[in-house]
C-alpha cells in the first residue's frame, strides 16, 4: 500500500499501527484465524479496505469496528487498526527478538481449546516471556466441543452463555486446562472480561476460525490493549528514515533475490540508500523497487505485483536491491536518507550484536532460519549446558559440515538444523565424515534428538571400556581333556568364575606359589571360535 493507498480512515497522524504476532503450535488455526478475519471484513462489505501487504494484513479501525459491532465505539481510539504479521508459521519467531529488536508489539497465542498446550505453545511461550512481548491467547475451535451451537460471527460470551449446561462444562474445563497451562508457565491468565489488570494478567479469548464466534472480542482486546498501554510507543515520525525487519529473503520472478520486510518507522522511497542485516557483514544497498501485491491477490503468492513508489509506517512490503543474497531473516533494514552511513552501519551492527551467540571451541555447529530462532535455540542451549562452537543463520553447507568435523569430541561433531534446509553436498559430505545433522522444527525436539545421540555416544564408549577391561576368570582343565601338551598347550576346561576372554594372561595355582603360564590364544566352543565364555 503506497501513501496514496491508505484507507481513508488513517489520517495523517504520527500515530501508527500496532504490530500484531500470531503464535502457535502447528493445526491450532493461526492462518485460519487470520482468513477468518480477512473474510469477516468481505462479509462486512468492507474487502477494500482491508489491505494485504507483504507477509501481513493491514485490518483498519472502520473494519474492527464494524466486524466487533458494540464491543468497539471508533470514536474512543486514535490508533488506525492493525497490523498482523502474516508469515508461514516455522517463520513465527523473526517477529519476536530480546532486547530492542523484537518487531511485534503485541502477539496473540494461538492455543486449541481441545489440545490444550503442544510443544511450539511452550516454545512460544518461552519466546514471549524471553523477549516480553506482552500477549493475548485466543483458545480457538470452541466450535468443535461436542453438542456445540453455532451462530457464525458473535461475541464468545455471548455465544457460551447461549450453549446448554453440558457444553459449557465441558468447554470450561478446556478453558481453566489452558489457564493452568499459562500458570505453570509463570503466568497468572483468566477469561479476558474477568481480567481487571491486563499488565499483571493474561486475557484468554476463545474463538472459532471456522464460525467467527469470539473474533469481535478479540479485535476488540487487541485495539483496546494497544490504545491504553502502547499509544506512546506508536509515535513515529512519518517523514523520516524508514526502519524495518527481514521477514524472509526469497528469489521473486523478474527481480532477482528480494526481502520480504515490516516497516514499523518513518518511510521508505524507491532509490532510497539502505543498510540489511548480513550473514557477515551489513549490506549496504539501493531500493530498485517497492513491490505491494495487488488487489485482492493472496498475501502469500509470489505473483501479480505492483510498484510503489514508497511505503510509510506501519507495513509489509517487499523490496528489490542489489547484493541481498546475504541478507537474514529477522535482521534489521534502515534507511540512509541524510544521515552518514557509517552511523547507519555502526546502528545495524550494534542491534546485530547484541544477540552474538557465546561460543565455545568445544560446541556444536547451530544453523536456524532467523535471527529470533537462533538466539532461541542458543538460550535453550545455554540452558541445557550444550556448547555452541558456531551459530549462523541459513542453510546447512558443506563448511557448516567442515566446521563441525573439527569438534574435540564426536558428541559435538553435530549440526542442529531448526527450520532450514540441508543442501545436498553438505549431507553428502556428512556421512562421509561422520558427522551427524539433527533436522526439527521444534527446538525441544531437536534438543531430545541430539541429546538421545549423545547418550548412545557415551553408553558405546562405556561399553568399550568395560570391553577393555581385564576381569579374572576361573577355568579348570577337565581330565582327559589334555589335546596338546605345548606350543600351544590345547586343553578342554570348564569356566567356573567370571569371564574368559582370548588374549588373557594365565596363571596356574596349585598348592606352590601362582605360576604365570602363558597367553589364552584362542577359545572355541562345539568346534567354533568365540571371542569369550561364561560359567
């Protein structure tokens, strides 16, 4: 959406649009969610003035407040709608950084009101309580409990207290399963109409993707939490340099390796002077291109674009310039305008370093798809005690294999791959050299898999030391069992204590002092050779 594009409700203002993360395990509705509010807004004769923007849905105040009817009084807010990040769920975490650098100002959790937490929940939730970013959580399919009464669009309060007793029993005991979810987890939640503090407290919204029962409420707890706790921090100066963050770095037809970025300050301008977050180094570059699908077109394709000449805050937008193959996923972009680059440089590479991964030589290779997921799977790590010898962002290649084969130890002759590819002389190279890649799209499970590996490592090493270890064994030749008297003796014994094994010294004990006779050669048993023989 270009300046001329702006729905005619978003007066000129340095107030801008809250940033909205939608979080999740996988099948929990995130994407249904965000359909389900694109397709209200049609129903509401308003599918123009939604926008889809570049991996994010623009949902302005006059949508909200039309799709939450009586829940929302447009006059009451100065915030002109908002913005949902809108990126494939394995991508969630380039929205969500520590420190200065998360992108999103507030995150809805996405939870299956009938599975209650999974395993992206939690990691979500570890997520949002390392960067705190404050969040909502819409307990969706509320729709599927048995005996459930649908009438598509109503508020979820409204829709419980018209279900009979039975349904809402068993609704409510999914709901106090997830708040008990949310307590061992750290956090004090209850149904958002009961909440009083929404800074102490987390508001639970059960919705359903399916009907649009619930999404009016939960419009109107993310309008109505982003006007009365962020409003300050939507100030922005609509004049000046743009600043923004990689969602994704794709090949787009027709103009080569471009980013996929939010905008969340100032402006951007075709020509203008950028500078991108890098594998290495900062990419110093120049906007060919804005490019905005166009109408109507899914947010997701990667056909039918439009140039614009320049995109003000906040927006999705994907960009075409030189130089950007090395450009990361959650890294920073800014724009130059009047200012020094070297200033501008010194900026990126400052935000850059504050989430440096601590390293050890004695560590495992980590490769993840964003900056977010990287510094989430490094704190997990550290968490874990697991040292990391080299964390970047990308694909697994063959030097991420050469890396890790130079490990002290074959318990870190690994590479942990979390939602990137494996290209295929890298895995080649890796069963060469032995070094094992661990590939998930959750970081628990990677962990589990890795340290699983590292048990069978270490119970193999003590199996072969116990192997190498002498154990006395107690042997008496039988008589008449004489084969052989000398080089080599050849005798039949019976074992009557411990472990015979070849190669073991012998020593005779009579009724003089022990005698050393010699070296057990070899041992068969019933005419066939064996390594060894038990009692």
């Amino acid at each position: 959406m270009s300046e001329q594009d702006q729905p005619a409700d978003a007066e000129p203002s340095a107030l801008r649009t809250p940033i909205v993360a939608v979080l999740g395990h996988v099948d929990h509705g995130k994407t249904s969610l965000l359909d389900k509010i694109r397709g209200s807004a049609v129903s509401e004769g308003e599918a123009g003035a939604i926008t889809q923007h570049i991996g994010s849905t623009a949902v302005p105040l006059s949508v909200i407040s039309d799709i939450a009817g009586e829940l929302v009084n447009p006059d009451d807010f100065d915030l002109p709608g908002l913005l949902f990040i809108d990126t494939p769920g394995h991508h969630s975490f380039s929205t969500l950084r520590s420190r200065g650098g998360a992108l999103a100002d507030i995150a809805v959790l996405v939870v299956d009101v009938n599975d209650g937490f999974q395993p992206q929940t939690h990691e979500a939730i570890d997520i949002l309580k390392r960067t705190a970013t404050p969040f909502i959580v819409a307990a969706n399919k509320i729709d599927t409990v048995p005996g459930w009464n649908p009438e598509a669009d109503r508020p979820s309060k409204v829709a419980i207290e018209a279900q009979s007793d039975r349904v809402e029993s068993d609704l409510n005991d999914n709901l106090y399963g997830i708040i008990g979810n949310l307590s061992d987890a750290g956090f004090s939640a209850d149904m958002y109409w009961r909440v009083q503090d929404f800074q102490a407290n987390v508001g639970v919204v059960p919705v359903s993707a399916e009907t649009g029962e619930g999404i009016p409420d939960l419009l109107t707890v993310l309008m109505g939490l982003s006007q009365r706790y962020m409003k300050s921090e939507m100030e922005i100066d609509v004049e000046g340099p743009g600043a923004g963050t990689v969602l994704e770095v794709k090949e787009t037809q027709g103009f080569g390796t471009t980013i996929d970025a939010v905008i969340y300050d100032g402006t951007i301008a075709a020509d203008d002077q950028l500078v991108v977050g890098g594998v290495n180094d900062p990419i110093v570059t120049e906007v060919r291109a804005l490019l905005q699908p166009r109408p109507l077109s899914e947010i997701r394709a990667d056909e039918a674009f439009e140039q614009v000449d320049s995109v003000v805050a906040a927006q999705g937008v994907k960009i075409a310039a030189p130089d950007l193959d090395d450009a990361m996923a959650g890294a920073p972009i800014r724009v130059v305008r009047d200012r020094d680059v070297e200033d501008v440089l010194d900026e990126v590479r400052a935000e850059l370093a504050e989430i440096e991964v601590e390293t050890d030589e004695d560590g495992l290779t980590v490769k993840a798809d964003t900056l977010g997921s990287l510094e989430a799977l490094a704190s997990t790590l550290a968490e874990e005690e697991i040292p990391i010898m080299r964390a970047e962002v990308g694909d697994v290649a063959s030097r991420d294999v050469r890396m890790a084969e130079t490990a002290n130890t074959p318990q870190r002759q690994s590479i942990l791959a979390f939602n990137v590819d494996v290209l295929d002389d890298a895995r080649d190279l890796a069963e060469q050299e032995d070094v094992e890649i661990f590939e998930h799209d959750v970081i628990y499970r990677l962990i589990e898999e890795y340290e699983e590996h590292v048990a069978a490592i270490e119970e193999a090493q003590q199996e072969q030391v116990l192997e190498n270890i002498t154990r006395p064994a107690r042997f008496e030749i039988l008589p008449d069992h004489t084969f052989r008297q000398s080089d080599p003796a050849v005798v039949g014994v019976e074992v009557r204590g411990g472990l015979l094994k070849r190669n073991s010294r012998v020593v005779l004990f009579d009724d003089s002092e022990p005698e050393r006779v010699g070296m057990l050669k070899s041992i068969q048993d019933e005419g066939e050779d064996v390594d060894e023989a038990r009692t």
